[in-house]
C-alpha cells in the first residue's frame, strides 16, 4: 500500500512539473493535480489486472492464456462460465476521466488552442480600437 501512495505522489509531480514546464501550473491546480494522479494510478491499475488475468485450471482449453477480454466463472454445478472482462469497460471509464481531467487543466489539445486570458484582452483592445477607427 505505502507504494502506491508513492506511485501516486511520483505521477503527481510528474503532473506538476508538466504543467510548470508549459508556464501553466499554479498552486490552485494541486487538489485537481491529485485527483489526476489517483485516476491515472487507478488506471493503470485495472489494466495490469486486466492483461494480467490467466485462466484458471479448471478451463484446460485456455489455462496457458493471459490478458484475455473473457474472464471464467464456474457454477455450483460445476459448469463453467465465459462473461466479458469487466476491468475493460471500467479501464475505459477511468480513461475517459482522465482526459476530463486534462481537458479541464488545458492539457489537451482542443483546450491549449482556447484563447488565453492575455491574448483575449489583446483581442478585445484592437477590436476597440478597430471599432474607434484607431
């Protein structure tokens, strides 16, 4: 467990340190900047336990593979089960809060082109001064 806070504290300054280098970190974004470094642990979390999933004995035909879409369950009865591996939709959730997560930082591309503060006074001053004939 003391790993993984560890694991977690690395990709939050990894994180951190991202956004210092593009000029676009500030204190405000530490609790977002957390939350970030939580998903993308999680994560990467249900993906190892995903590719990492091997069949178990009882189904002889797949006992060899690993990292499979289907899971094995076996009944009471003895009878055994194939279901969808339910770590891939639950990676793919965790992926796309992350990316809500980076979008809601301006750490994606759709959001680094939105206009930044500085630009749009600029903007808004040669507008005004268009619109006075300046």
């Amino acid at each position: 467990m003391f790993s993984d806070v560890k694991e977690i504290e690395e990709i939050a300054v990894s994180i951190q340190q991202i956004m210092m280098d593009q000029g676009v970190y500030s204190p405000l974004y530490n609790l977002a900047i957390r939350t970030l470094a939580e998903t993308v642990f999680l994560k990467n979390s249900i993906l190892n336990d995903a590719i990492s999933y091997k069949f178990p004995d009882i189904d002889e035909a797949n006992s060899n593979s690993a990292g499979s879409s289907i899971v094995v369950e076996q009944s009471r009865e003895g009878f055994l089960r194939y279901k969808a591996n339910p770590a891939y939709p639950l990676f793919l959730n965790y992926a796309e809060k992350e990316f809500k997560f980076f979008d809601s930082m301006g750490m994606t591309v759709k959001s680094s082109e939105a206009v930044q503060d500085d630009e749009f006074e600029e903007l808004k001053n040669k507008m005004e001064k268009a619109a006075n004939g300046k």
